[in-house]
C-alpha cells in the first residue's frame, strides 16, 4: 500500500474535507444557537447522513461486541463535549486561536501515550512536544492584543479543553480496532448527539423560539455538509492514499481554519500568532511523519 502513489481524486477528496471541517468556525460565528445544541444537531444529522451512506453501499452489516460499543459510546459522548468547548472558544477567541488550541491534541496524546499505551517517548517526539508548547506560549502572549485579554484567555482555555477531550477519543480509537471507520464513526457520531440531550435538559439549552431561513440554513450545513458528508469524503479519500500522506494532509484543517479567519472574518493575525501555528502544527507534523515511519 505504501509504495503505490496517491489517487488524484482521493487527494481532492481529503483536501476538500479539510476545507470544510476549516470552515466550522465561520459557521459557528453566524449561529445564534447554544453550543450544546449545536453539538446535538452535528451528531445526530452526521450519523444519519453516514448511516444512509452505508445503506447505500451496503456496508452496514457490521459486527460489535458490547464492549466496544461501550467504547464507541463513549468516545462519542467525548467527542460531544470537545464540540461544545471548541464551538464556546470561537465566541471567546479568534477562530485561528482557539482553532491553534484545539491542534494541541497530538502534543497531549504524544505526553500521555507512554502512560497509557505504554510507548517510548524518543527524542525527537519529546522535542515536538516542547516546540508545540512554545507555539502555545506565543499565541497566548498575543492574545491580549486582540481584544479583551480575560475574554481571550477563556476562548484559548476552552479551546485547550475541546483538545483534551478529542484526545481522549482518539485514545480510546487505537483500542477499538477490528471495525470499520464508517460503522465505528456512525455510533460515535449518535453518541455525541444523545449525550447532548441531558446536557441540554439541565442547561436549559434547548432553542426556546422559531428559526428564521438564514439559521436553519447554516444549521443544515453544519449537520450535512461540516459533519455527514465531511466524514463521507475524508474516510472515503483513505484507500486511495499513502497514510502518510493521508495523515500529512490532514493538517491542512488548521491551515483553512486560519485563512478564512483573515478572510471572511477580518480577524487580525499577528507575528506571534503565525509564528506560533508553525510551531505547532510542524511539530505536529513532524511527530506524525515519525510515527508512520515507524
């Protein structure tokens, strides 16, 4: 598989997912909806979308033992939570800075996986690590120049929450093997969604009046489009890749994420900012670039 070149038309799916999942945030910004039921939408509406996807390929005869369907319900009442604190950063912080936040996830998963999966911790991850955290340190030094100071911090803490909990499901992906990713993405996905109904019961979240045709339009795309058909075209671009470059194209996410921010949104990015992103997500690259090579 890793001598055969990468499909053109797989290249174009999975940058094309990426340019979708980059423009969440802008989507976000325009919602006037709770970060919770938004959660609840995604999930709900994704799953559906890839459950008729698998119907039509015939691909949903698949067998799960209740133990990893324990496992996928959880990772997606995870994958919630992390939607509900990414999706509360946009309204603290910058997309670009809560979306530079949220990509610390492979820093916590390099620093927990010794603990957890019981992996050595080379040099070269180690140092990756380190430079993700300097990356940090310089994006939270011009935060306070882009606005209130106190509001920012809160959008970049939250945005370091949802990366802590997207984290955690990619933990508990590498042990639930033996299905396939568009089965295993369908439960996570309704998972995230129902777990958001006691959430939502208890925070009063749910929408109290009617939607008028700009929501329920953006309310669709996020469901659809940043969710069900996403996940469709990045899962299907897979078997016409290398994984390495599959997961090298992956970082493209944080690349759009910041380009429509300048873009559409008019929002400021600063030395320390730019420099900062190229800390992290080339040391995120780097450590995954490793890891495949291994």
């Amino acid at each position: 598989m890793e001598n055969r070149n990468n499909d053109p038309k797989s290249v174009l799916m999975i940058i094309t997912s990426m340019m979708i999942f980059g423009s969440i945030g802008l989507f976000r910004r325009n919602l006037p909806l709770s970060s919770g039921f938004l959660a609840l939408f995604r999930g709900l509406a994704g799953g559906l979308l890839i459950f008729l996807f698998m119907r039509l390929k015939n691909r949903n005869r698949v067998r799960m033992t209740r133990r990893q369907l324990l496992g996928l319900a959880l990772s997606g009442a995870f994958m919630g939570i992390n939607w509900i604190l990414l999706f509360e950063a946009y309204n603290y912080t910058s997309v670009a800075v809560a979306t530079l936040c949220y990509y610390m996830q492979p820093t916590i998963v390099i620093l927990l996986s010794p603990l957890i999966f019981r992996e050595r911790l080379t040099v070269r991850k180690g140092l990756c690590a380190a430079v993700a955290v300097a990356g940090m340190f310089l994006i939270s030094g011009a935060a306070g120049s882009m606005g209130e100071q106190g509001k920012d911090i809160r959008g970049m803490l939250l945005g370091l929450g949802a990366a802590v909990f997207y984290a955690c499901v990619v933990i508990l992906n590498k042990k639930i093997s033996g299905i396939d990713a568009y089965p295993k993405t369908t439960v996570q996905l309704f998972s995230a969604g129902i777990a958001m109904i006691p959430y939502l019961l208890l925070t009063g979240g749910f929408p109290s009046g009617g939607f008028d045709t700009q929501t329920i339009v953006l309310l669709l795309i996020l469901g659809v489009v940043h969710t069900g058909i996403a996940y469709v075209l990045y899962f299907g671009s897979l078997d016409g890749l290398r994984a390495q470059s599959a997961a090298l194209f992956s970082y493209a996410d944080p690349l759009f994420a910041l380009l429509f921010s300048v873009v559409f949104l008019r929002e400021p990015l600063t030395v320390p900012v730019i420099i900062g992103a190229a800390l992290i997500i080339g040391s995120a690259v780097i450590s995954e670039a490793e890891g495949k090579k291994r």
